[in-house]
C-alpha cells in the first residue's frame, strides 16, 4: 500500500492515471500531454510500475502502458479499512455506520 501512496502522490502520475484510465496509451502518447524530458517521463513510469500500478507492454522500441485498475482499488478499499472508514462485505465497500447517543 506504501507504494501505491508513494505513486499517487505526485501529480504528474496522477495525470498519468487519469489518461491511461480511458484506455493503454504508448509511452509517447502520453508524453504529448506533458511539458517535461523524457527522462523525468521514464521515472514517473518507473514509479508507477514499482507500485504496479501499471502494465508495460514492449514490442520492438515502443512501450504500451495500461492501468490495473484492480490494484488501485485494493489499496484504496485497504486504506478505507484501515482508517475505519468502511468495512467489505463480500468482496465490496460499504460505509460504516456510527451509532450515535
């Protein structure tokens, strides 16, 4: 789970997710949309990867990258149940109810 809060902590890989959420995008694509080197592209990857956050897809010289959207709702469902913000019930989020006096 660190890692993956580690991943979603900067907004560069935020966006990064936003765009890939809609469908794989090769490394290049998503470069378009960002105003950085390509090295500081490639940690961001890396990162995200570490987290697994992402699949990486290589033929030839081009990389595909496609969420695991899976992954990223098991952390945060985790990190729910942690703080005590809800509680699964066969396999789904529910919220928690407090009982009030």
């Amino acid at each position: 789970m660190n890692l993956v809060f580690k991943a979603l902590s900067d907004p560069t890989r935020r966006r990064i997710l936003q765009l890939l959420r809609d469908r794989p995008m090769t490394a290049g694509q998503i470069a378009e949309h960002f105003h950085c080197a390509k090295p500081t592209l490639s940690a961001h990857f890396a990162v995200l990867r570490e987290a697994d956050l992402v699949e990486s897809d290589k033929v030839g010289t081009t990389i595909t990258y496609s969420l695991k959207l899976s992954v990223l709702e098991d952390a945060l469902l985790s990190f729910a149940e942690t703080v005590g913000i809800g509680v699964r019930s066969g396999g789904k989020l529910k919220l928690a109810t407090r009982r009030t006096k």
